[in-house]
C-alpha cells in the first residue's frame, strides 16, 4: 500500500516485487494493491499528495486544474520519455511537494492497512485451520479454542 502513493507510477509493481521478495510478504496481494494508483485515479491521488506537501511546505499551491493538466502530460509522456525523466519533468516547484505529501500520505494509510491484512490473514489461516480439523486433517489442540468453541485465529508460529 505504501508504494501505490509514492509518485512512481509506471515502476510500482516492479518495487512491490523487489520490496516484497526480502521482506517475505504477498507479492500478488502487493501487486494488486498499487493497482489502487491507476490511469483513472492517478491524477486525483498525486493531486492529493501535491497539495498536501505545499501545505506542509508552506508553498503556494497551483489549482487542480494546472496540476491536472502537468501531470497527464506527464504520465502520458512516461511510455516515450521514461518515468524518471518523465517525472523530473514536473519540475522541482511540483515533484517536491507531491514527493512529501505522497509519503505523509503513503504512510498514514500504510500502518492502518498493514494490521488490516494481518487480521485478515490470520482469520484466513484460521478458517483453513477449522475446516481442516472439521474434515479430520488435522488435529486441533483444545489451546486454541476460543469461549465461543471456535478457533481463534493462530499466531504465525503456531502454523506448520
């Protein structure tokens, strides 16, 4: 989710997949997400991020209209000039402050997503755990039943 709110559109998925690998996370579930950063919502979001950052900065921001302009040219123009050039283009008056804002932003969503997908991971696992042991697969330890006579999602070490 970090990623999808950096203005590196066009080499996303390619940092998600770096990022991903040491880091041992979902790499499909991680692709899936710098999605949110698309041809249809990339303007919106980077303006987001832009006139965040002026606002921390304490620059005067252009209007929606200016941004959204400057920045469609330039994500048009990523497939001919690249996307570094095609960024740098922007211009350091924009490209800073969308750079700061994009990191505020990227990481305030990010740690709330980050214990969203922990949550729905491990009552995930824990849904394979109880249809296993329902089919007689595995063998559950009465430990991990909850109050309710569920299982409660098992921690990372619990699971082969």
């Amino acid at each position: 989710m970090w990623v999808a709110f950096t203005p590196t559109v066009g080499a996303q998925m390619l940092i998600v997949t770096a990022l991903g690998m040491p880091l041992r996370a979902n790499i499909p579930i991680a692709v899936a997400l710098v999605w949110i950063s698309n041809p249809f919502t990339v303007i919106p979001i980077y303006f987001g991020c832009y006139w965040l950052g002026a606002i921390l900065l304490g620059e005067d921001q252009a209007t929606f209209g200016e941004i959204t302009s400057l920045i469609g040219d330039r994500v048009a123009a990523i497939p001919e000039d690249g996307l570094v050039n095609g960024m740098l283009s922007l211009g350091f008056d924009v490209l800073v402050p969308m750079c700061v804002g994009s990191l505020v932003i990227a990481t305030v969503l990010a740690v709330p997503t980050y214990f969203v997908a922990l949550h729905l991971a491990r009552g995930h696992r824990a849904a394979v755990l109880r249809e296993q042991a329902a089919a007689g697969a595995v063998q559950v330890d009465p430990a991990a039943l909850d109050a309710a006579g569920g299982l409660t999602a098992p921690r990372d070490e619990d699971i082969p």
